[in-house]
C-alpha cells in the first residue's frame, strides 16, 4: 500500500512537471514594467524675489525649451482683450538661458495683493519702526479683507517657445497658484493656445477651457476692430472719390 501511495506521488509530480513543460516552464505571469516617469530637474529661477512677489513652481510641458516669459498686471473689472495693446508686458530675467521641457523653475511673480499690502506695510514700518517689513507685507496679503485688489486685478503670463510662438496665460492669481501642487504649462496645438493644469485641494484643475475661450474672445474682438478700421477705409476712400470728382465737375464747367 505504501508503495503504490509513492508511485501514486510520483505520478502526479510528473504529471505537474508535463503541465509545466507543456505551458513553456514559465511561472506566474510578470506585469509589464511600469514606464518610467519623465525626469524632472530644477534649478531654473525665473524673476526677482521680493516682499511683493509670490513663489510658484512651474514645470514646462510645453514639449519645447521657453526661452522668455513676461508679465502684466491686469484689471479684472476690465476685459484682458479690451486692455491687450494698452498695456505692456515686462520681462522676467532668467537664471539660465533657457527653461527646458520637463524642468521646473522657481517663478517669482509680481502678486498686485502683496504688493499693495507691501507698500501698506512699509508705510507702517516707517511710522512705528519695525524692520520686519516682509513679515508685515505677507500677514497684510493674507488678511486681505476688503477684496478691492484680490477682486479686481490678476497677472497674465506671456511665454515664448524656442520656435518663436507666443503664448499669453491669461488671469492668473499669484497667490493662490504658489498653494497649488503639480503646476505645469501645456500648449494645445489644435485649440492655439496655452494652458495651466495643477492640483487644488486634491482636485485636478485645467484652465484649458478658460484659454480657449478667451483666445476666441480676443479673435472676436481683433476681428471687430478690423472690420471697423475696413469701414472707416471705405469711408475715407469714398469721400476722397466724391471730392475728386467733384472736382474734375467743376474743372469741367470752368474749361
């Protein structure tokens, strides 16, 4: 009895053996190899540190080196394409000579907040002494109460790409994107336009609609404004014939 039981044993281990071989010999089937994720380097700073700017990491996802990126601040209350060719951007210098894709810089940005409590704050500072102007400046921009700056005025963030394209952020709040996580810049080459994605309190955010929205708002308006230059052209030249040929009527009676 002994003997079968072992020959029964045997059996079967061969019999697993032939499953085995039959199967190729392989084990438990690997999971792929996740791909790996894209290497992300710092070190770039983008403009100046100071009591009236906000810290925010932004990655480039852009697909191409940026080679220069400017700002303006603009008046929320007025439309950003009403006051595009009115006011101008002022460039942010670079600690490198290139923003490349997939790096993220350390953007210093001008925050209309902190630099109105800047100013609030210096002002005390000189009236009572204190040195801690920054301090002031910061607690001033937090505590914002009556919501005149924070309502009203934003940044737009101009960006250039290595192939020359411009690209124009538009209605951006310093201080609450420097709290952001994950920042990044994408373009989306079938919309033309620029973009920020970031994760807020966990949710991911996108302002591609927004962008694509204010690209067709800013073509609305240019062009408007074309088809009323076109009619002030039209104008002009048809005044410029009715004068001429009244001119050649009375050329004509006096010969």
């Amino acid at each position: 009895m002994k003997r079968t039981t072992m020959r029964l044993a045997t059996l079967g281990v061969a019999g697993c053996l032939t499953v085995a071989a039959l199967a190729g010999c392989a084990g438990p089937a690997e999971e792929p190899a996740p791909a790996p994720e894209p290497e992300v380097t710092y070190g770039v700073a983008i403009g100046s540190e100071d009591v009236g700017t906000a810290t925010v990491l932004m990655a480039n996802d852009t697909g191409q080196a940026i080679t220069a990126v400017a700002t303006r601040t603009v008046d929320a209350a007025i439309a950003p394409d009403a006051v595009a060719e009115s006011t101008s951007f002022e460039a942010l210098p670079f600690s490198a000579e290139t923003w490349e894709p997939g790096q993220v810089a350390t953007l210093f940005l001008g925050d209309p907040a902190k630099e109105v409590a800047a100013g609030e704050a210096a002002e005390a500072a000189a009236a009572d002494g204190s040195a801690n102007v920054a301090e002031a400046a910061n607690e001033a921009a937090a505590n914002e109460t009556d919501g005149n700056v924070m309502l009203t005025e934003s940044v737009d963030l101009q960006v250039t790409l290595a192939d020359g394209t411009v690209y124009v952020l538009h209605g951006i709040n310093p201080q609450d994107l420097s709290q952001a996580e994950n920042v990044a810049v994408k373009v989306d080459g079938e919309a033309g336009v620029a973009y920020l994605t970031y994760t807020e309190d966990g949710a991911e955010v996108s302002t591609l609609a927004a962008e694509t929205q204010a690209a067709e708002a800013e073509k609305a308006l240019s062009d408007a404004a074309a088809a009323a230059q076109g009619a002030v052209d039209a104008a002009a030249d048809k005044a410029a014939d009715g004068a001429q040929a009244a001119g050649a009527v009375i050329y004509d009676s006096v010969s």
